[in-house]
C-alpha cells in the first residue's frame, strides 16, 4: 500500500536549445519563469507562469490523495541558445540544496523541457537525472515528462524510473502528460518496478513533419499509443516516441523510442523494437511541403478566402528570433491587400511605437541592428495600438497560462495599410490573445503571417482551416531545409541530410520474440 501523505519533490528545468542561436542568459529565465521553494506549490494552483506540467502535476496529486509538495526550482526561458555556465550551476547548486533539505522523500518529479544543453555542457538532462538520482538513492521513484521535440541521452534515461513525453504537436497535452506521471508515480509508490527499453534512430526529422494529427511521426505516436496498457490490461504503462530538436547540433540529436513496463523488460523491448522496425521503414516520408515566397505571393493574389502563411525557418519557439524581414517585404513591397503580420520581435521599434503613441506616425525601422537572417527594413508607419504585453492565453499551447511580450504595439505602414504587432519579448504567434489584445478581429483578417513552427495551427485553427495554411521556405535559424544548415556537432550519416544513413538493431533485438 502507498505510504500516507507520501512527500514528493518537484524539478524543472525548460530550455530548447538552439546551437545556432545567442546564448540564454538569467535574464532570459527571469523574464519568463523562474520559482524556489513554496512559492511554487503556490503558483502550481493558480494561473501562472509556471510550465503547465507542473500545474497539471499538482492538480493530479490533488485528485488523487492526500501528499506533500517539496518544490525545489523550476525554471524556465524561451527557446534560444544554450544556456550559460554560471546559469546552469546556480540552478543545479540550488536544485541540490533544496533536494537535500527537503530529504527524505517518496518520489521525484521533474517537469523538463529536454532539449537544453549549456555553453559547457552537452547533457544537461543527463547530469541532472544523476544528480537527483544520487541524492535520492536508487529505491526512489523518479519520473519526467519531457516535450517530445526532447533530445534524449542514455545516462537521462538510466537514471529514470520512467520517462514520459507529449503525445500532442501542436503541444496541447502537457497537463495529460503530467497526470499520466502522477497515475504512474502512485503505481509505484504501492510497489511496482519499471522496466525500460530504449532506441536511438539515425533520424532527425525536419520540424514541419512531426505534426501528430497527419503524417508519418502521427502513425508512431498513434502505433506506440495503442501499446499502452492500463495496470489491469497488461505490462506497457508508457510509450514516448520522442523526435528529437537537431537545432541542438549534439550527438543525442535523434529520434528515440522510450518504452517503460510494468517490471517486464521482454515487453518493453519488444515494443519498442516494433515501432523503431516501423519508424525506419517509413523514413522516406519525413519531406517537408513548402511554399516558395514567390509562390505565397501568387496564392495570396489568386483568392479570395482567407490565407494563414507559416513563417516557420524564424521561429521564436525554436530560437528564431523572430525579426527575419523576408516575408514582411516581399508581402508589403508586393503590395497585398489585408495583410497581418506577428509577432514582430524587435524591442527597439516596440520603444519608438510608444514614444510616438496611438495615432502617432513614425519612420519604422525593422531591425535597426541588422544579424545575419534579420535584415533592416523600413517604411512609415502609424501606431493603432499599445498594450503593456500582459496576457493569459486561451487556445493551443498557451491556454490558461500566463505570458508577456512585453512593451508591445500594433503598427499599419502607411503606403500600403499591412499590420504588424510589434513585440519586446521573444515569442511565437500560437495564441489568438496575441492579437485580440491588439483589438485585431481575426475574423477579418484576409492574409495572416505568423512567425511560428506549429503551434499556430492549434490556436488558430478556428479562423484557417487547414486548406488555407501554408508553411513558407524563407531563411533563418530555425529553417525545415536541414541541408541548408552547417552542423558541427551531429552525429552523421542521419536520414533525410544523408540519404545513405544505415540503422542496426540493439544488440539485445537477437532473438527476441
């Protein structure tokens, strides 16, 4: 029998991280999510800014039964690059202490993101997951949920009792993942033992093809989905087939099979041995579908339905920074009518909004320090609408959830009447609130650009059906044409970059039956 009122601790740490892009600093954490302590037992029970595992966690545990908290940190920043040294060990200096002080403890809950790594670290998960297994011992039941765009290393998956991944992509399952943690963890706080099988796959699927409601990575998720077994029904208690992040750049890139069981080891590797047997026959799939801008252009001229267009290689919630100009002008210099674009991250032009207010005009200077992808632009402009940024979502991945884009504005440039929301903080267009905040009536919107890979399509899938979206090829840090990029550190030959990558079966798939 479970232990009355059993203590568990909770971690976190969120971070994808792009080798390609600046590096993640504490202001970055700061500004987006950083709790120690009680604080975040708080939190976990209101609307915050906490990652929705968390508050998904809690709410289960609550349901369930009586059980103590002992929240150490959970921290968190938008995608972008690694995170730097002295970061990442001030947060695992204090993840020890309040692990430590907190001792001892049931079980370990850990809400992570999976795919960061620090300016001096590869596997930040994996020290991670050693370290609390360390201090906890190795009867403690320590179980995560990662994002199923995870890179997952051998040494995270060796110091867990369980990994478990979203099912979902658009992400909408996190607070689903999180209560499947919870059911699993009390499971093993009556006495079972888990068993794991784990795969790597030389693939590193483009990001416009891991959609879970169409398409090859949705017939995995599907496949490894109608394995799992309730505690009545059989062994397989979770399935997380996770696609990796190759932004990264690291030898963990990859797409890997997480199986855990009911104490059965046969049947975990069984089942993951059947969906990595099906993942390599079925890589031949994972091709993105993208329009040329030129080809955008013509669409948005030919009808007269309303169009979404992906701007998906500047992608803020992969590290893209979300100020390329490609779209942007070719749109505005093609002179296209009823055109929206958001958001726009360029803090600079954000401030000038304001200084001129609402009703102002002004020069608009689209990045005014120009990088490598993002390009100046410039053209008048009228300020429509100021806002402070504040906002909590209401559909996709930010619903419920509080977030900011900081100082934000909604500009029109004059010659040609295209909008453009103007944001602070790095975030992508995946939130109808992000514009209705700007007082935008979506529905009458005619061409929508997001800056975003996929989360879009849940939160505006109520205006766009799919037949009206686009994902557009343009440069940036987060571009779907991996050929395109100069990795440094991936493990190669990996399929689709290398059309001649080779896969061989574990050692242990001998036979298996």
């Amino acid at each position: 029998m479970m232990k009355k009122n059993p203590k568990i601790a909770i971690a976190g740490f969120a971070l994808e991280a792009n080798s390609l892009s600046p590096v993640s600093i504490r202001e970055d954490f700061e500004k987006s999510c950083w709790y120690e302590g009680e604080v975040i037992t708080t939190l976990a029970r209101q609307t915050s800014h906490l990652p929705a595992e968390v508050t998904g966690f809690y709410a289960r545990m609550d349901e369930i039964a009586p059980w103590t908290a002992a929240p150490t940190i959970v921290i968190g920043a938008p995608p972008g690059g690694p995170v730097i040294e002295a970061v990442w060990r001030e947060f695992m200096q204090k993840l020890e202490v309040g692990l430590r002080v907190a001792m001892p403890v049931d079980a370990v809950y850990v809400a992570n993101h999976g795919a960061s790594s620090a300016e001096h670290l590869d596997d930040t998960e994996g020290d991670m997951m050693a370290l609390i297994r360390a201090i906890v011992g190795p009867g403690v039941p320590v179980i995560a949920t990662h994002d199923l765009h995870c890179n997952v290393s051998e040494r995270t998956i060796d110091a867990l009792d369980a990994l478990i991944s979203y099912r979902t992509n658009p992400h909408v399952d996190q607070r689903e993942r999180a209560a499947e943690a919870a059911d699993l963890m009390v499971e093993m706080l009556n006495g079972l033992k888990t068993a794991k099988a784990f795969i790597r796959m030389p693939i590193t699927p483009p990001s416009v093809t891991l959609l879970t409601a169409r398409g090859p990575y949705a017939d995995l998720i599907n496949m490894g989905t109608a394995m799992m077994q309730s505690a009545l029904e059989g062994p397989i208690a979770n399935v997380s087939v996770s696609a990796g992040f190759v932004f990264s750049d690291l030898p963990k890139c990859g797409m890997t099979i997480s199986v855990t069981s009911r104490g059965d080891l046969n049947a975990a590797r069984r089942c993951a041995l059947k969906i990595a047997r099906a993942a390599w026959a079925d890589r031949g799939r994972y091709v993105p579908d993208m329009l040329e801008i030129a080809q955008a252009l013509e669409k948005a001229k030919q009808t007269n339905l309303p169009l979404l267009f992906a701007d998906v290689a500047d992608n803020p919630g992969g590290g893209g920074r979300g100020n390329t100009t490609w779209l942007l002008s070719a749109f505005d210099e093609a002179k296209i009518p009823g055109v929206l674009l958001g958001v726009f991250i360029d803090p600079e032009l954000a401030q000038r909004a304001h200084l001129a207010g609402e009703g102002g005009e002004f020069e608009a200077i689209f990045n005014a320090t120009e990088s490598q992808f993002s390009k100046r632009y410039s053209a008048k402009a009228r300020v429509l609408k100021l806002t402070d940024g504040e906002c909590v979502g209401r559909r996709g991945i930010y619903k419920g959830k509080r977030f900011s884009l900081g100082p934000s504005a909604l500009i029109a440039l004059v010659d040609t009447g295209t909008r453009v929301v103007v944001g602070t903080f790095r975030r992508q267009l995946c939130d109808p609130a992000m514009l209705e905040m700007h007082g935008i009536d979506i529905s009458k919107v005619q061409v929508l650009i997001v800056k975003s890979r996929g989360h879009y399509r849940a939160g505006f899938d109520e205006f766009f059906p799919e037949a009206q979206i686009f994902d557009v090829d343009s440069p940036g840090l987060t571009t779907p044409n991996l050929k395109n990029v100069d990795f440094k550190r991936l493990t190669r030959p990996v399929f689709p970059i290398d059309q001649d990558a080779t896969w061989t079966e574990p050692d242990w798939a001998k036979g298996l039956l």
